[in-house]
C-alpha cells in the first residue's frame, strides 16, 4: 500500500481533497479515462498511485481504467512522464487553462480556496460549457459513438492566449467530464477532425451504455 508520507508530499492532500469529493458524490460529474497515453503508449501514472486515489475516492477500478476526475485532476499532479505536449501536470500547475477558463491562474492548484476542493473548482469552470454551450464558445463539435454522445467545446477568456479544450460523453442523459487542457491550435480545425473521425479521444474510455 502506498504511504502517502513517502516520496510524494502532495499526496496526503489530495487523497484528503479526493475523500472529501466522494463524500458530496462529485465523480459521478466524470467518465471512465484509461492512464495509457495515446500519444506515448505507455502510463502516464504509477498502479500504487492509481491504487491509492482511487481507494480514497470508494471507487472499484481496474488499473488502467479508473474515473476521468480522479486521474485527470489529482493523478496528474503525480505524473512525471513527458507527452508531446509536455507534462500532464502542467496543465494544472503554469495557469494556462484556469486563465483560458476565466479564473484565476491558480484556481486548479492542489490547495485550500475558499474551502472547495481542485474536482469542484474544475468541475464548476468546465461543465458548464460541456452541458449548454452558448454564443461565447469559440467552437464546438458533436458525434455520436454506440450509444453515447461525445462533444468538444473550445473556449477563451479574454485573458488568456489559449484556448481551454473541453471533451466529455453523454451517458443516460447525463454530460460527464472526460478532460479540459490548454489548447493553442485552430480550434475549427480540431473540431473539424473530431467530427470527421468519430471514435474515442484524449485517453477516455469505453463508459457504460456505450
């Protein structure tokens, strides 16, 4: 069992934020997401950490396919492993995508703000725009996969120089959160392969109902 006090001083914080999350039921606000990187092949994240935040989340999950809320915004915190687009990690920690999302640049810190957790503060700037996207999106893309829908949005303050990409399914009516990262491409161009080629992206995984 991994000890939280070990090599990694962050992790009793986020177990905790993680175990706080499952109490209010916020993970079901996410889908499924494997932590096998589809631009490396290989883990972007250790089995014990998997382990271990998903065992503070009460969530039964197979490694390498465990909750998209509980990998994407605490498992990354811990991954050490350089993409093509740099660490996944980054995302949550230069302040990028929280600009792109009009907040703060460390609103999606692993810390205490105004007594929410990282999922929460996340999961309240992304969401949103996933459910009911309006005039302010720059571009937005829908298709349908089996039975479930998968949408990307993308988006940016007025702050920001990049776009925040937001991916996420639909499963029984409900929108789940897949990921949202900084996105500094043509977002017509990327919602135009998404369209073109349906099939799953951004490492989610195949969900129930699909």
């Amino acid at each position: 069992m991994l000890d939280p006090a070990s090599s990694r001083p962050e992790l009793a914080r986020a177990l905790a934020f993680i175990a706080a999350d499952a109490r209010h039921g916020r993970f079901a606000n996410w889908g499924l997401s494997t932590v096998i990187d589809e631009n490396t092949g290989g883990p972007v994240i250790e089995v014990d950490v998997f382990d271990a935040l998903h065992a503070a989340a009460g969530i039964d999950a197979d490694y390498p396919v465990g909750n998209a809320g509980v990998l994407h915004v605490y498992g990354y915190w811990f991954s050490e492993v350089v993409t093509p687009y740099g660490r996944k990690r980054d995302r949550w920690q230069d302040g990028e995508l929280a600009l792109a999302l009009g907040q703060a640049p460390d609103a999606f810190h692993l810390s205490d703000v105004g007594a929410t957790t990282p999922l929460q503060r996340v999961t309240a700037a992304a969401l949103p725009y996933l459910e009911a996207p309006g005039d302010d999106v720059v571009a937005r893309g829908d298709v349908r996969l089996g039975g479930l829908d998968a949408r990307v949005v993308l988006v940016r303050a007025d702050a920001s120089s990049v776009h925040a990409l937001i991916y996420g399914i639909r499963v029984e009516g409900a929108w789940r959160l897949i990921t949202t990262f900084p996105f500094s491409g043509d977002a017509d161009a990327v919602v135009a392969e998404f369209v073109a080629e349906p099939r799953l992206r951004w490492n989610a995984a195949a969900s129930e109902g699909a």
